[in-house]
C-alpha cells in the first residue's frame, strides 16, 4: 500500500525533494539530444548570450525536478497523474557545477466530483540555488484518496 495519498498532501504542506549537483557532460548530453540551441552545448556561445555562459536548458533542469519528485513524493503514492499545469518560468540560468535545492508546495486540493476515489491537489515546483530561484511552476497532481467515496 502507498505510503502518500490525497489525505497527505494537506495545503501549506512543503515537500523537501532534495538536491543534486548540475553535471556538465550530462547536461550537454541531454543539450544535443533535445535542445541543441548554441549557449547550451558551446561555452563561447554561452558567452556570448545574455545568459553569460554555457547554461543548462530549462527543460533539463525541470526534467531532473521531476526526478526528485518521483524518487521523493510518487513513487511511494497514489499518483494517477497529471492534467497539466498553467505556469512555467525559468528565472535564472543554471550552470555546470550548481547546485539546485528543490521542493514541492501544496497550494490547495479538493476531491473530483466526476470519480470517486480521486482528489486534485494544486501544486507548485521549485529550484533554488542558494538564494536565487532558478525554476517555479505550478500544475495540478492527481492522487487517489484512501477513503472511496
């Protein structure tokens, strides 16, 4: 039986999902495979970008936050998914070397009218780099409640 759950994920409820270190080759590795723009895969053309030097693609940092909240909050949980989200912002570049702290927020929840069982927990991602926000989204999880209705 799972260990998280709609019941769990209370509003006001921050979620530490830990920290990982920017690794250059894996972070170019992810570049050229799936956003091979110049100041992500070359330190000169970094340079020369209003981003001031090789920087990771946003994407890449988002896709290493989901890890975290997978390895963290779904993988023991009564996750059924996502709908989606309806805010994405990258606030600042992140580089080879950073070291991001991520987390997950509970902002609000409620249980689906249309299927018994299911409750929506409205929550919000973020990375940080010491004092500076590097990403922040927000999305709607879907959990599955231990009470059926």
């Amino acid at each position: 039986m799972a260990t998280i759950a709609y019941e769990d994920l209370e509003p006001g409820t921050v979620v530490d999902l830990g920290e990982v270190e920017i690794d250059r080759t894996e972070m170019l590795d992810f570049a050229r495979r799936f956003d091979p723009q110049p100041f992500h895969l070359d330190a000169e053309a970094g340079r020369r970008s209003v981003l001031g030097g090789l920087c990771a693609s946003g994407w890449y940092t988002a896709s290493l936050w989901m890890r975290a909240y997978v390895d963290r909050v779904l993988a023991d949980s009564t996750a059924q998914g996502s709908p989606g989200g309806n805010e994405l912002s990258w606030q600042a570049p992140v580089y080879p070397g950073d070291v991001l702290h991520f987390q997950l927020e509970v902002l609000d929840r409620r249980r689906s009218r249309s299927k018994p069982g299911l409750g929506l927990v409205d929550l919000t991602g973020t990375a940080d780099r010491g004092a500076d926000r590097v990403l922040r989204f927000s999305f709607v999880g879907l959990f599955g409640t231990r009470e059926q209705d």
